[in-house]
C-alpha cells in the first residue's frame, strides 16, 4: 500500500514548527528532508527516520524496521511519537545534525516491529506491551485504566478501551483509538485514521451515549 498525500500533509502540519522539513514523491512512497538533507522515508504510511546514535537516544523505546526489503533498519515511530510535535521536530532535526557528521551507528536489534496482534506472547495473558503501534505513553495509559493483557483489551474492543482510557485520563488523543484498533487488526495507526476513522467515531459516540443512560452503581 502506497503512502498517501492525506498522511503526508498531517506529517508536515505536525513537522511545520521545524520550517525547513519537505517530501517528495519517489515511487509512490516518499523520502523525507530537512533543510535539504534527506533524513527519512514514508513508506505504507509508516514514518522511518534514518538511524543515528542521537536520535536513538531520544527515544524512550527504540523501535527498528526496514522500509522496504535489503533496506538498512531505521527508526520506526509510533502513534505516540508522530502525535508529539515538539519531540517530533526535535527528532528530526537531531537526526539531521547528527548525519551532517556522517557517523554511521551499528544496528541496535530491540524488538521487531510490524508484529502481528498479540506479539510473541499469544493467548488470553500476552501483555499489551507486545502489541504493535502502541508506544510507552499509550502503554502507561493503559495499565491506569487497569487494562494489562490482550484478553482485557479484546474483551473491550478499540471503543471500550479507549472510552475507559479517556475517562482516567484527559489527555488521551484519538491517535490512541487509531493505535489500539490497529494493535488488534494488525493494521498500521495512519491506515486505521484514513480508512476506518468514521466508522470508529460513531462507534465511540455510540458506546458513550450507552454509558450516559446506564444508572450509576
């Protein structure tokens, strides 16, 4: 599935406190610049910046993948950190200085991305900690509202759980719904936000209009 202009605009409104971020089309994915220097790619929606030792520590987990196949494995970015448009720039903009001194780190092997739904843990007590696109944030979220294992999270749906995640805590973003429909589909966040983002909306209005006419214990 080839990357769409719709993801690509989002990527440059939350990248457009860094000012001289830009993309361009290259075979119906892109390539990712800053200040004229190529630092990643946007391939399946997905964004990969070009793996540096500074930009690794930036990252309170790193997440590694190829964006095509034989590619060297870069730095994947979850839900939680495409949502955060400070850390995003400064990501970006660190990955930038860090290749302008042309150091090329090894590889660090940390888990591997584009897992399908449950992880390698499977059955009803896998942790949501192996699920894909859910990053540190979202996890921290989650284990507040008390949901812990994938049995809790299936059991709740995307709506339930993200309704339940809401009401502890204010701050979680629709990105979390995106991310945690695509944890139990397999399917990527920003596909998820295009593709099934009406149907998910009214669900949610749906599930919490039946929470306002349920009598209070």
């Amino acid at each position: 599935m080839s990357t769409t202009q719709s993801i690509i605009d989002f990527l440059l409104d939350q990248l457009a406190d860094c000012g001289a971020v830009t993309a361009r089309k290259m075979f119906g994915e892109y390539c990712l610049y800053y200040d004229g220097r190529p630092v990643g790619l946007v391939c399946d929606n997905q964004l990969f910046l070009k793996n540096t030792v500074q930009g690794r520590g930036l990252l309170e987990e790193v997440v590694e993948a190829a964006p095509y196949p034989r590619a060297r494995p870069h730095l994947l970015l979850t839900a939680d950190q495409w949502d955060d448009r400070h850390n995003l720039c400064q990501l970006v903009r660190v990955t930038a200085d860090a290749l302008s001194l042309v150091e090329a780190p090894g590889p660090v092997k940390v888990r591997t991305a584009r897992a399908k739904p449950g992880g390698t843990a499977q059955g009803a007590a896998a942790s949501v900690a192996t699920l894909p696109n859910l990053g540190p944030k979202s996890r921290q979220m989650l284990e507040a509202a008390g949901i812990r294992t994938l049995a809790q999270l299936k059991k709740l749906g995307s709506v339930g759980a993200y309704a339940k995640v809401k009401r502890c805590s204010g701050s979680a973003s629709l990105n979390l719904l995106w991310a945690l429909e695509g944890a139990l589909t397999g399917l990527p966040w920003q596909v998820v936000a295009r593709e099934h983002r009406t149907s998910l909306l009214l669900a949610l209005e749906q599930h919490e209009q039946g929470a306002d006419r349920r009598p209070a214990p």
